[in-house]
C-alpha cells in the first residue's frame, strides 16, 4: 500500500508540472499582448472560476477568515499571482522561454534558505552545495542567454524578479496554512484565486483600456480562449493535482516535484522553438536538477547511523 500511494503521489506531482509547465509557453502564445495584460487575462478568468467553486460553501467559509487573514491574502495575491506573472511574462517575452525557466527552476533552493528558520528546515550550512550548484546552474544560463542585448539583459532581470516574487509567496503562504486549523488548504487557494481575480479587476483598466494595441476580433477571442485555458488547466487543476500529492508523499519527496515543472516547461519551450537545447543549457539543466536534488537530500532526517 505505501508503495501504491507514493507511485500515485509521484503521478499526481507529474500532472502538477506538466500543467504548470504551460505557463512558461502561454506569453509566446500570445506575443502580441503585454504581460500586464497576460497577468489581468489571466487572473480574471481564475477569480471567475475559483468564484464558481467557492460559492457553494461561502457564507461558512467567510466567516472563518478575519482582518489579519484578509490582509495576508491580498499580499499572496499580488506577490505569488500579479507580479510574479507579470515578471515571468516579460522574462519569456525579452529572454526566452529557456532562461527563464531555467532561473524560475531554483525555486525550491530559494524557498528552503529563506525559510530555513521554519519548522522542518535545516542549517544554512548543509545547503552550501545546492546553492553552489544552482549558482553555477545559473551562471551558465546567464552567460548563454545574454548574447550582449538589452532584452535578453531586461529578461533576466524579470525573471530573477519572477523567482524573489514566488519565493516569498511561497514561505509566506506556507507560514499561513500552518497557523490555520480552521479552513482547508483547497479552501485557500480558491480564496487566493478569488481575491487575485478582485485585484486582476484594478489591474483590467490600465491593462486593456490605456494600451489596448492593435489586435483584431478573432485575435481578442483567441486571447481569451487562451486565458481561461491557463486559468482552469494550470490554476485550477494543476493546483488540485498538486494538493492531492502533498497529501500523499513526504515532504522531502513533495519538494523534489517542483522540479517537473521546470523540466515540462524546457521541454514546451524546445519544442515550440523547434530545436534541441544549447550546451549551456543541457549543463545548467544537470546543474539544476543536482541543485534541487541534493537540497532534498540535505532535509532528510539523519539517522544516528547517518550521522554517525
């Protein structure tokens, strides 16, 4: 039985990535539009649907959310949702779609040394060689995407706004559902869906109606078409796929599973550009994965054994 559940664990953790892997792909497949309109697109048609969801349960759950956790969701919002897809947006649109991931990929480095205070977490010390290895990893992704232009200067730049924005999303919601005893994880996302689809409304005036650009009927529908296609398969049913598999493995196993994400999102982003992978790129793709991997080595319990 353990086996089977950790098989279906590992699964669902696949699903998660490849779904979330789309996101990297979406501001290539819609190259027209800015990020802050990908970002408002995108975010409106998520509160939509989390609004949907939530509905039935509402006048319970509202009730089970005071100030403090209002205030908390509007920060989430904004940093793990807004900018964070605003960031990751322009990265993909000025450096491509390769070195963002690659940079966004260090995310579960990133989240374990700054919450390496939090419960669980392990002396900064035993991470020395994950980051050593994600900084060479992204060495080797700067140096082979800077190619001496000021976009592909920009895009890193944005995408190393992207993984700060997520980082401290994703240490601060953590804390969040730690405290909360009251309400379901699915819960809170589908209320963090709900308040960034309020702020993606704010977001809609300067996004669409200061800078609509040229785009024709066919091409706003398609937009459209493609923002509620994100919303649901990577916000809605990445996130279930990704919350069935927290549930089911460990956590040292669970943060080893980000890890897909990155590696669906190169495979989109290769297959879209039609081309294999650049030798900087296949050495910063080692480099990362051994980062992640031994940073999830490094949270393992040591038995007296081990550590003897």
């Amino acid at each position: 039985m353990s086996d089977r559940r950790t098989l279906w664990g590992v699964g669902c953790g696949v699903i998660a990535g490849a779904l979330w892997g789309l996101v990297f792909l979406t501001p290539e497949l819609a190259a027209g539009f800015t990020p802050l309109q990908l970002s408002a697109g995108r975010y409106l048609a998520y509160g939509l649907i989390a609004a949907v969801l939530i509905a039935p349960r509402w006048n319970r759950v509202r009730t089970l959310i005071d100030m403090k956790g209002w205030r908390a969701l509007i920060r989430l919002s904004l940093l793990g949702n807004i900018l964070y897809y605003i960031c990751l947006a322009q990265a993909v649109q000025s450096g491509g779609v390769a070195m963002t991931t690659l940079i966004i990929g260090l995310l579960p480095v990133s989240v374990a040394v700054l919450g390496r205070h939090d419960h669980g977490s392990v002396p900064l010390r035993r991470l020395a060689l994950p980051l050593a290895l994600g900084v060479a990893g992204i060495a080797c992704t700067v140096w082979g995407s800077i190619g001496g232009t000021s976009g592909s200067l920009f895009g890193i730049v944005c995408a190393f706004g992207a993984l700060i924005a997520w980082t401290l999303y994703a240490v601060d919601n953590s804390r969040w559902l730690s405290r909360l005893d009251t309400i379901s994880s699915q819960d809170w996302s589908l209320l963090t869906g709900l308040v960034t689809g309020a702020l993606a409304l704010v977001l809609a005036m300067p996004a669409f109606l200061l800078s609509p650009g040229i785009h024709s009927g066919v091409q706003w529908w398609g937009f459209a078409g493609l923002m509620a296609a994100v919303a649901l398969l990577c916000s809605v049913i990445g996130n279930a796929f990704w919350n069935r598999a927290s549930r089911l493995l460990p956590m040292t196993l669970v943060g080893q599973m980000i890890l897909f994400e990155t590696l669906f999102a190169l495979l989109y982003g290769f297959l879209w550009e039609g081309r294999w992978p650049y030798l900087s790129e296949v050495v910063a793709m080692g480099l990362l994965c051994a980062s992640v991997l031994t940073c999830a080595a490094a949270h393992r319990p040591r038995t007296p054994q081990a550590s003897a």
